[in-house]
C-alpha cells in the first residue's frame, strides 16, 4: 500500500504552501486549498471530504508531535490533475503511519463507544487513495480525491 | 463560529452555521457545556447550517450524547446535509443518535407533549 507518491508531470497544476504546526496553521492550509480549488474551477463544496481529510490530518500533527520537530512549519502540495485532486502533507513530527493504525470502534454502545481513531478512519474512507512514506526523516502523506461526476467541478460558476 | 440558540417551549434549539472541524467545534462544545450545566437536559443540534463535519465534532457530539444519558435528558439531532450524514454513516454514529428530518420534528420527539 505505501508505494512512493505518483510522479507528477511538470506541466500538472501545483501550489506548494508552507504552514504552521498550529490551529492557526490549519485554518490557513484550510484557506489555501479553497484558494486552489477556486483557482482551478472547482467547486470547494463538491470536494468538502478533501477538507474533512486535510483538517484531520493537520489537527493530528499539531496535536501529536509537528511542534516537536526540528521546523514547525508543515509543507502540503495541492496537484490537480483532470478531477483527481492531490494533497500532499509533510512534516518532521515522529514517525506516524496512518495507514498501519487499528480500526477505530464502530459498533459499541453509546456508553462504551471511544472515538479514537476516528480522525485516520475517515481519511481513508473518504478518499480514494491514502499513501504514505517516511523519508528525509519527515513523514510524508498523499491523499487523493476524485471529485464525482454528479458533483462537476465549477461548471457554471465565475 | 455563529451558534444560533432559540428556546422553544422546554426544549433549547442549539443551530451551529458553518463547518464542524477542528478549529471550530470548540465552540459548539462550550454552547453545549454551558446548556447542560445551566441544566438545560432537553437539546436539539440543528446541522441545517453545517456544511461538512470533522472527527473533533463527532467528539464533541458524543461526549454532549454520554452526558445527557447520565442525567436523563434527551438530545436529538436534525437536518443532516449529505456531507454530515456521510461522515456520521462512516463513523458508525448514526444509530448512537436520535436524528429526525427537520427541527419541529425533533422538537416534538425531544419533549413529547410539550
């Protein structure tokens, strides 16, 4: 599952941002990918599990560790390539591979139920396709998002 | 956030308007709090102006949700767009909570006969 992220043609439309490991951080990548998804006609609500997905896997390196590191900045890419939309996340927080993390609880009673691991569940879920790779010492996470035809993106709008 | 408040007979109508994420279901979670420690056990959580929820909200919802059954109110949920419903569906919250359609009915089966 872990394979390397795709390779991205030059040509492919990109936007690189830098952010702080905070919650401010995350309301600014936040405004970014609304920024680029505007700028690429696209419509921000027809993507909203993007934002679901970017906002989970932020608040969780702010709360787990991004502040650590040696930068507390936080790196995310935004490629788009025809309705596949791309995020790319990185950080030099601890070692953090979503993908090898147990199923959250599901199923349990309203007394019972605990929500850990909600946040990693729904980014796999809502995407199409989660990698992630530990390189450089830096943790690097690409989730990928095809935007529906029901939902096409921009049409119609300034 | 803007949170809307709105009494309606014993029931409180709490209307949060914007997205549930990390950044600002906190103050969905202080609205919440201070309803249940002014004793207000009788909650409606209207999502007709919610565009899309995190994991931080469903937090929030489930911890309002324990609280509640403790102290023998009722809280019912309304007008769950398909992004909010998705993420519910997804998260295994849909059958944790009562969800009606639309607010008056929420209200009606938040205090029957009131």
């Amino acid at each position: 599952m872990a394979a390397s992220p795709a390779t991205i043609m030059p040509s492919t439309p990109r936007v690189t941002v830098f952010v702080a490991a905070s919650p401010a951080g995350v309301v600014a990548a936040g405004n970014d990918l609304v920024r680029f998804q505007a700028d690429h006609g696209m419509d921000p609500e027809a993507a909203w599990p993007v934002h679901v997905a970017l906002d989970e896997i932020l608040s969780n390196i702010v709360r787990h560790g991004g502040s650590q590191g040696r930068d507390p900045l936080i790196e995310v890419s935004f490629v788009i390539d025809s309705a596949d939309l791309e995020v790319t996340i990185v950080d030099d927080g601890p070692e953090f591979d979503p993908l090898n993390l147990p199923g959250p609880d599901l199923t349990s009673s309203i007394d019972e139920r605990q929500p850990g691991g909600l946040g990693v569940h729904l980014v796999k879920r809502l995407m199409d396709r989660v990698e992630y790779a530990r390189r450089g010492g830096r943790n690097h996470l690409v989730i990928t998002y095809h935007v529906r035809p029901s939902n096409p993106p921009g049409l119609g709008r300034e | 956030m803007d949170i809307h408040q709105d009494h309606q007979g014993r029931v409180l109508v709490v209307a949060p308007v914007g997205r549930l994420d990390s950044t600002t279901s906190e103050a969905l979670e202080q609205a919440l709090t201070t309803a249940l420690d002014q004793r207000e056990c009788q909650l409606v959580v209207d999502f007709e102006g919610v565009t899309y929820i995190s994991s931080v909200g469903l937090r929030v919802l489930l911890t309002v949700a324990k609280r509640i059954r403790e102290g023998h109110g009722s809280l019912v949920l309304c007008a769950l767009g398909d992004a909010v419903r998705q993420v519910f569906e997804l998260a295994g919250f849909l059958p944790l909570f009562s969800i009606e359609r639309a607010r008056d009915l929420a209200i009606t089966r938040c205090a029957p006969g009131a």
